[in-house]
C-alpha cells in the first residue's frame, strides 16, 4: 500500500500530497524514515563501497 506498517501513514509529502513508499522502502528518496528494529550500526572506518553492497543485498 505504499505506507509505514505501524500506523498506515506515508511519512513524506510534496506539496500536501503523500509520497508512498515502494516495495516497505524509500529506495529513491534523498532522506527516509525507518522502524528501529530494521537498523544496522555500521563502523564509520567501514569502507562505503563495500557497506552499500551489502545493505542493498540484504534488503532485496
């Protein structure tokens, strides 16, 4: 439905208009908000290349 699973809300909007999530994820968005039990604290020394590698292997 395009919405957050906890309370069926779109989290971001453009002039007054709901921006709906794809797939439970805002994998096009500059920002986006997401539930505590899905994060990861990532090593900041960890290299960027290889983080972004896995985070989108394991999401989709």
């Amino acid at each position: 439905r395009g919405v957050m699973l906890a309370d069926g809300k779109a989290r971001f909007s453009i002039k007054g208009q709901p921006i709906y999530h794809f797939v439970g994820t805002s994998i096009f968005s500059e920002y986006t908000v997401v539930h505590v039990g899905c994060l990861a604290k990532v090593n900041p020394e960890a290299p960027p290349d290889k983080i972004c590698v896995v985070s989108c292997g394991i999401s989709t």
